[in-house]
C-alpha cells in the first residue's frame, strides 16, 4: 500500500515534468524518472507521523471552490479599487474573529489564504480553529463573518 | 489566432495591469501598515489571474499555457502565504493595527504569548 | 527600442536602489531593498536575452540570499556602526579612479556594437561551431561547461573555498560541523499554520524544478549553478518551516559534506579520465565513440559536479549561521 | 497592448520602491520587495509573449516559486528575536525590533 502511494506520487511528479518540459529525448526522460524518485524519496523523509492524508477528493472539489473564490475576487477587487482611489474616511479597519466550520489543516490553510486572497480581508493569526482577520471597512467584516467562505470550505474538505 | 481572441486577451492583459497599478498606488496612499498590506494585495490577487489569464488566450493550447498556469497556480499559493508571514511578522514585533477592538486586542495578545 | 527604454528605466531604478542601500544605515532595510536590487538585476539580464544569469540571479538573490543576509543579521546588531570621517585623501583618490574609469570606458566598444572583438572574434565561432562539435541547442551550457570547462572548474573550487571558509569559522569542529548551542526552545515555524501547510505542498516543486532545471540545461536556460541554488531554497524552506534539526535529519551534515568535496571531486575526475582515454584534461569528445556524445556526457557528468557543490556548500553555509545563537 | 501592460507595472515597480524608501517601518519594506517580486514575475511574462521568447517563462516559475521564502525568513528572524527577547529580559514583547523605527 505503501509503495503504491510512492509510485503514484513518482507518477505525479513526473507528469508534471513532463508538461514542464516539452522536451522528450530518452536521456532526459531517464533523468526525469530519476529527479522524481529522488523527490518522492526526499518527501518520504520529510514526512511527519501527524501528517495529513492527501485526499484525492479535492482534484476535483478544489477547481469548483475556485471559480467560486474568483467570482468573490473580482467583487471584492472592485470595492478595494473604489477604496483605494477614494477619501481615506470611508475607511474603517477593524478585526475580526471568524471560525473555521473544518478543522483540519489543510482546510484551515485554505480558509486562511482566501480571505487574504480576496481584497478587504486578511488572515493576520490563527488559532485552533479560530482566524484573526483584519478588514479594511466594518462591512467587509460583515461579510466575513456572514461565513459564507467557511462553509463553502468546509465542504471542500470536511473533517 | 483569430482577432476576437486576440482582442479579449489584450484587454484582460490591460485591465490587469490596471489593478496591479492600483495595488501599487494602494500601497502608497493607505495610512497604515496593515491598510497598506491591503492596497498592494489588488496586485497578488486580480492583477495575475488577468494577466497571465489573458496571456494564456494568446498562447492558445500549449505547453507555454500550461507553464503559466504554473505560474499562476503558485503565485496564488505563496502570495497570500507571504502576506500572512508579513503580518504575523509585524504582529510579534509589536507593530499594532490601528483602531483596533478592545476585546479582540485582549484575545490576540494572549494568543500570542501562548504560542512563544 | 522598447525594451532598451524599459532597460533604462529599470537601471535607473537600480541606481535609486543602491544609493538606498549605500545611504541606510538600518542593516534590516539594507537586507529588503538588496532583495529590490537583485530582482532589478535579474529584469535587466531578462532583457538582455541572458535568461542563464538571469536565472542565477533569481535562484540566489530571491531564495538563498535574503535568508543567509538575516541569519546573518541574527548574529550582529542591527544597526550599521557608525563610519569614521572619510580623509580628503580618500575621496581624492577614489574620484580620481572613477574618472579613468569612466574615460577608460569610452574605448570600449559600445553594448551590442557588431564590429567590437568579442563579436568578431569568439561570439560567430562559437554559434557556429556548437551544433557540429558539441550539438546542443544552448551555447551558454556549451560555453561555460564545454569550451570554458577550466574556468567553471575553477569556480566550483571557488564555491567550495568559501563553503570551508564559512565551516572553519562558523563551525564546531571536528565531527561537528554545525554547532548548535541550544535546540530548546524548537526552531522553526512549526507553530504557524499557512507556512507549514503550503511549505509542504510547495516543497517538492521546488525540489523537482531544481532537478528539471539542472538536466535541462544543454536545451533552455539553467545548470548546475541554478539548480543548485533552487534546490538549497527548497530545503530552506523546509528548514524554516520545520526547523533546522528536521532539515539536518532529511540531508545529514556528513552528506552535505561529502556533496560540497564530491562535486568538485566528480567534475575534477571527468578531467582526468579525459586523459587516461588518450585526450587531454577535460576533453570530453574521448569519453565516448562519438565525440559529440562525448561531449553530451562530459557536460551532464560535470554540471552534476557543479549542482552537488553548490547544493552542499550553500546549505553548509546555511545550517552554519543557523545554528548560531 | 503587452506595451501597455509593462508599462503599467513598471510604474508600479517606481511606486512599490517609493514605498520601499519612505518606509516608515521595517515592514513597509518587506511588504515592497514582496511587490516587487511579484510584479516581477508578471513583466517577465509580458515581456516574454511581448519579445517571442515564451522559452524564458522557467524564469517567471522559479519567481513564482521560491520569492516567498524572503518573507517566511523575515517571519522566522522576527520570530527568533521575539524568543531571544523573552528569555533574556522577560520583557513582554520584542519592542526593539518594532515598526516605527526610522532608518
């Protein structure tokens, strides 16, 4: 089982050479298999016991949850704009706490970047499953908090 | 290559070039630190999908496309990773936000003595 | 004519960058605004069309030397000392040197001029002889690996020099090579969450694109010196994510070693074998039947050498700061 | 249309340096050379598509991968200093370090 999962990490990473390269003589594809076993050993020793599990899910949860996050980024790009460019009295920057609906690390990380991803919010601390978040206007923090982005993430990854 | 194409790609390319611009001016003119972080976070998150997106309608379906999806994919991986890093980093030096909650205040400083 | 205006612009910045540099007396800012400076340097060699420095430029100056500049910021205070009053003499002598240089400069040919030397000469011979002697598609891997094997030698013992030269005085010894005064509290970031998940998933791309970078060298820009440089990114990553200990348990001190001699060892043995096969020192064409697979394997062997040096010393020098408190 | 587009992050580039020279703090610097990595990466792209040499574009991929860890090192210096602060003196932050030092 184990050494499955090497393999099917090998076969990743070469694919990934492979559309890198554009390039396909023998030498450099036998040194390409080589460069990936190399790696994947290399994460193998990097591995920690407490670490998370890829789940192989998110392939394809992952690129639904981003046209969403694009869709709020070019809503909330547009208000920063108007900010930027406007008096500096229409801001109000305060922070909030939001939590996390999953709990796990990686959706957590998720969660973080996002908000920072979208423009009027960012993750400045993280705690347990609590986020820190700093927002440009109170309505921002509203927003947030509404918890829209926490749900959609838990259901990327849940628990 | 056919001109609709290339007149989309060209306008996305512009338009994104527009909001890294004013990313640039956001973090000029915003008062503080963490507003400016703000500001200049119109650069690392529209500016590249346009950009590079419209860069990838002119390269059409190609191993360069696939190149700056890379590209992309991990600009937006690292650059909230590396505003988040800055703020923590300002955060511990005892760099505080304007304005900020009281309560909340309370709730971030002893967070912060915790995890030390 | 766009890209020399946007040349000019770019080096003007430069200059504001430098006299920054040069005016700060926060060491810190001076760290930052280097970063600037190196990320100007790399867009100028972009836009020269010298995509090979240019990538060294940004495999050292975006992932290696801010790291190095602030673990070495660790150690001293963080303000620059105060300078003594320069002598009258000084500034004599220095704008004196300036002016030769400048009026030397004149009798240089000017950038791009075709009818300079280096032009006429060296440039027309290696463009067309490379695809008959050597036959790949980048020059400057032929160049640097092939036609100019010494120099490149020679900077791999450069690189190697430093890597003891930092050992010696920042070291613990025999056996010892990195001294760590105390590993409590733990190091790293282990604690902050967003760096330790996306360090894990990045790193490995790292890694990989160091590794496509060095075996990729003969056909687009990159080499030993690149992907050594990227790859040492890669494992700071993991060694500021996780914490030194933790990087030193993935690539043991002994093996760093044994990579920072090996390379130049291996690079060296290339030359040599050249003339135990009845060629001469790092003539590659002997290696093999066919001179130029001769050469393809010269070049891949020796651009391994370099890759394995600069890994091992840059993360020598790396853990070596780091593990000082 | 590229034409426009470098120029546009050029201009960007001189203000994300103006923000690097006025600082005030040491913070406003790092938050510009993160900018200017970043738009770093996408003038390499554009000037890439715009000379033809879409070859080049390993170089916007090694930016886009590893400029970040300038930052994670500033995070880790801070972090360093915050612990060297707390065990020697038992103050209870790393004042010294803060924000609105001027250069």
């Amino acid at each position: 089982m184990r050494l499955l999962r090497l393999l099917l990490v090998i076969v990743a990473l070469f694919t990934v050479w492979l559309l890198w390269g554009g390039l396909y003589k023998t030498p450099v594809l036998q040194l390409g298999i080589l460069s990936c076993a190399l790696v994947a050993w290399l994460m193998l020793r990097m591995a920690e016991p407490d670490q998370q599990k890829y789940n192989w899910r998110l392939a394809y949860r992952l690129p639904h949850y981003w046209l969403w996050l694009l869709g709020q980024m070019v809503v909330s790009n547009i208000q920063v704009l108007r900010l930027v460019l406007g008096p500096r009295s229409a801001l109000s920057p305060v922070l909030v706490e939001v939590d996390a609906q999953a709990s796990n690390k990686f959706a957590l990380a998720l969660l973080g970047n996002s908000i920072t991803l979208t423009p009027g919010t960012l993750t400045i601390d993280i705690d347990d499953n609590k986020i820190t978040a700093h927002c440009l206007t109170a309505a921002a923090a509203q927003s947030l908090q509404a918890g829209a982005m926490s749900r959609r993430v838990a259901r990327v990854d849940p628990d | 290559m056919n001109g609709a194409v290339e007149i989309v790609s060209g306008a996305l390319v512009v338009l994104g070039s527009l909001f890294v611009l004013a990313g640039g001016i956001g973090a000029l003119r915003m008062p503080d630190f963490y507003t400016r972080i703000h500001g200049a976070s119109l650069t690392d998150s529209l500016g590249p999908v346009l950009v590079l997106g419209g860069l990838m309608l002119q390269a059409g379906l190609s191993l360069v496309t696939i190149k700056l999806a890379a590209v992309l994919l991990f600009l937006m991986v690292t650059s909230p990773t590396a505003s988040y890093a800055l703020a923590n980093a300002a955060l511990l030096a005892g760099l505080r936000p304007a304005e900020m909650d009281a309560t909340t205040r309370a709730g971030v400083i002893n967070q912060e003595e915790d995890s030390a | 004519m766009t890209t020399l205006l946007i040349g000019v612009f770019l080096l003007l910045l430069l200059v504001i960058t430098a006299v920054a540099i040069v005016r700060s007396t926060d060491l810190f800012s001076g760290v930052m605004l280097s970063g600037i400076f190196s990320l100007l340097m790399a867009l100028n060699f972009f836009l020269l069309d010298a995509a090979d420095v240019a990538l060294t430029e940004a495999a050292v100056g975006a992932g290696v030397a801010t790291v190095l500049l602030l673990a070495g910021l660790k150690l001293t205070p963080s303000t620059e000392a105060r300078a003594r009053p320069v002598r009258p003499i000084a500034i004599i002598v220095v704008a004196i040197i300036a002016l030769l240089m400048i009026y030397a400069s004149f009798g240089q040919p000017s950038l791009g001029d075709p009818t300079a030397p280096a032009q006429t000469h060296v440039a027309p011979w290696y463009i067309e002889n490379t695809p008959e002697l050597v036959d790949i598609p980048n020059i400057v891997t032929a160049v640097l690996a092939s036609y100019r094997g010494y120099d490149t030698l020679g900077e791999v013992f450069v690189v190697l020099t430093a890597g003891i030269g930092v050992m010696f005085l920042l070291g613990g010894g025999r056996g010892k090579p990195f001294s760590r005064l105390h590993t409590d509290p733990p190091q790293g970031l282990s604690h902050y969450l967003i760096p330790k998940v996306i360090a894990r998933m990045l790193a490995p791309f790292i890694l990989l694109f160091a590794l496509f970078i060095q075996f990729h060298g003969e056909y687009s820009p990159g080499g030993g010196f690149q992907a050594g440089a990227i790859f040492v990114a890669g494992m700071i990553l993991y060694a500021l994510v996780r914490g030194e200990d933790k990087a030193l348990a993935v690539i043991p001190p002994h093996v760093l070693l044994w990579m920072s001699a090996g390379g130049a060892l291996l690079y060296g043995s290339v030359g040599l074998l050249g003339i135990a096969m009845g060629g001469q020192f790092l003539e590659y064409s002997v290696l093999a039947d066919n001179p130029v697979t001769g050469q393809h394997i010269g070049i891949i062997v020796i651009e391994l050498g370099v890759g394995l040096t600069v890994t091992g010393v840059l993360l020598s020098i790396f853990h070596a700061f780091a593990a000082r408190d | 249309m590229l034409l426009i587009a470098a120029i546009a992050i050029l201009v960007t580039m001189a203000l994300a340096l103006a923000r690097a020279l006025l600082g005030p703090s040491v913070y406003d610097r790092v938050l510009a050379v993160n900018m200017f990595g970043t738009k770093t990466v996408l003038l390499i792209a554009v000037m890439a598509f715009a000379m033809g040499r879409t070859d080049f574009l390993d170089l916007a991929l090694a930016y886009a991968l590893i400029n970040f860890i300038g930052v994670l090192a500033v995070l880790w210096f801070s972090h360093q200093h915050h612990l060297r602060n707390q065990s020697h003196s038992g103050t209870e932050s790393g004042d010294e370090h803060s924000g609105d030092r001027q250069p």
